[in-house]
C-alpha cells in the first residue's frame, strides 16, 4: 500500500476531500521525522512506537581489498508494534 492508497482510503471512508487528507498525511508524516531528528521517540497507543536506536561501534572488513574500517556508533529510526497491533496481523 503506498501513501496515495492510504489517501484514498481515509478519503472514502471519511468523505474528506483527498487534498485535506493528503495535507493531513503529510503533516502526520513530518511531525513524527521531526520529532525523531530532535531525538525523541514517538508513542502511538494502540499502534505501535517509533523509536530511535544506537548501533555500537564496529569494526567491519573490506573483503576484495582485505582491509578493515571502523564503523562509528550510530543512530537509526525503528519502528516497534504494539501488542494489540501484533495480534491482528497474526
């Protein structure tokens, strides 16, 4: 399901009109990156977590060249499902 089928489906099932509702999404979308990017998690009950996680350091190998680099620690965005949302696509 891409994004436009999402619009779609929340204007058919509300009546919104599709440009509201993709404003709507979009804005949605935007206050959660940004929220991320300032290093805050988002709770959504029901629903599920986005949540921001550390990689440790790491040392990683370049097989052709036969050399190592170190891979500093870093942080990428994650999304964990609740157990109520974890039930239903059981």
């Amino acid at each position: 399901m891409t994004k436009a089928d999402i619009v779609n489906e929340i204007s058919r099932s509300t009546g919104l009109e599709k440009a509201a509702v993709l404003t709507t999404v979009e804005s949605f979308m935007k206050i959660i990156k940004d929220t991320m990017a300032e290093g805050e998690n988002v709770y959504l009950r029901g629903f599920g977590s986005f949540i921001i996680k550390t990689r440790k350091e790491k040392t990683a190998r370049n097989i052709s060249k036969g050399t190592t680099l170190i891979i500093p620690e870093h942080k990428i965005p994650a999304f964990k499902p609740s157990k109520v949302f974890l039930e239903e696509v059981k």
